[in-house]
C-alpha cells in the first residue's frame, strides 16, 4: 500500500495501530497535534513513517493537512483514530475533522472511523450542536455521529470501503487505567480493515468489535438521517463530501 494514515497516533490506540502497521512493512502516515507531541513519534519517523502535524481543532488546520497529504500523493487508507473524551474539542475533532479529511483527501479506497458503545446515548437532534466547538460537546453524539458518517460514505461511495470500529473501552490516557477491555484487540481491527485482504475485511458499511460485525444505533443506517448529517456539516464547513 503507498500510504496509510492514522489520525491522532501520537498515543493510544492511534499510535499502536500506526506502530503495527509500520512493523508489517506498510507505508504508514502519523498524525500529532502539534510539534510537541510530533516529537514523541520520532522512533516511528526513524522507522520509516512520514508525519503531519496539525491541531483538528481548527478547520484550517485540518485543511491544511490534506492539502499536504493530497501534494504527496493518493493515500490507501485512513483511519479516523483521533478524538477527545470531553470539553469544547469534542465536535470539532471527533466528527468535523473526519467529515473535512473524508471530503477533502483524494484517493483513499479504505476508511475506518474510531466509534464508541457510548453511540447508544447520542440524540439524533442536530439542533442546537455546537460544531465550532465554543462549549462542551456531548461525546456520545460526536460518535453516534461519526458512526452514520461511515454508514453514508459506504452508501454514497460505493467503491470504498468505510466501517466504524468500537475498540472497546481500553486503557489509554482517554480510557483510564482501570478500563476493563484489551488494549491489543482495541486497535488489532482497524489495522485489518485498512490493510488485509481478507474477505470478510473487504467489505462495507459495517460496525465492528474485534471484528465481529455488530448493530449499531438504529439512526446510522437510516439514510434521511445520514443526509441531514451531511447536509449539515456541509453548510457548517463550506465543504460538500
């Protein structure tokens, strides 16, 4: 593959997957927030990954990146890793960022979005969300939300393949040092959905957990749902997908 992107890999899930990937010999694109953080992904660089920097918080940054990976060349494959668990970042990072990126970069062929069983609590009102992030976001609707932007982008696109990933709740920085789930399946899927060639990998529009396909939020596949999603972030961003 000539290039997978792993958003938000400078710890985590992000940086496992990307540190995975890099191992079985693919050409791996790491993300950091800023230079501070690019600088904890030096032994990945030294390895062979090439990196971008830019904080999601901000659309211009988020432009500004796939303007830089699209001067490079087609990427493969994304996956949708970085996010936030509360405060004012949580729309602008867990659903703009991968709306813009998904609008914004030519040639990926396989996506993967980082969902959460906490899509269960998110309300299907857009009313009143704030997506400039100016006060505290709700993470159940950001991945509730996500989650039907992978379900729309399969529908819409049919020659990519686009899933949503639930990890599980695993102990990262985000997930706490208690969290019960394992954090080598919590990144083993979306490795395999953007890189193998495994029949059941080759496929669309699904809801993972360690790779078993599971339902998700009855609102994720209903297509007048996904549309007011997409006509939503479009008229917020300026960007149609």
């Amino acid at each position: 593959m000539s290039g997978i992107l792993v958003t938000g890999s400078a710890d985590g899930l992000g940086r496992a997957a990307a540190d995975t990937l890099l191992s079985a010999g693919h050409d791996v694109v790491v993300h950091a927030r800023d230079q501070e953080r690019a600088a904890s992904l030096g032994g990945l660089v030294g390895r062979g990954a090439r990196i971008v920097v830019g904080d999601f918080t901000e659309r211009a940054a988020v432009r500004r990146v796939a303007a830089e990976l699209n001067d490079a060349g087609p990427l493969d494959a994304v996956i949708h890793n970085a996010g936030v668990w509360s405060g004012p970042a949580v729309m602008p990072v867990n659903i703009v960022a991968p709306y813009l990126l998904t609008a914004l970069l030519r040639g990926p062929r396989r996506l993967v979005y980082l969902s959460s069983g906490s899509r269960f609590g998110g309300r299907t009102s857009l009313v009143g969300v704030d997506w400039l992030g100016r006060s505290a976001g709700s993470y159940a609707d950001s991945k509730l939300f996500v989650t039907t932007l992978a379900a729309a982008v399969a529908r819409l696109r049919p020659g990519v393949l686009s899933n949503a990933v639930d990890p599980g709740w695993v102990p990262t920085k985000m997930g706490g040092p208690s969290a019960p789930d394992d954090l080598e399946l919590g990144h083993r899927t979306q490795e395999w959905l953007v890189s193998s060639d495994d029949p059941a990998a080759l496929t669309s529009g699904g809801y993972w957990y360690h790779r078993q396909r599971q339902q998700p939020h009855r609102a994720v596949h209903d297509e007048a749902f996904q549309d007011l999603l997409l006509r939503t972030l479009a008229e917020e961003t300026g960007t149609t997908l």
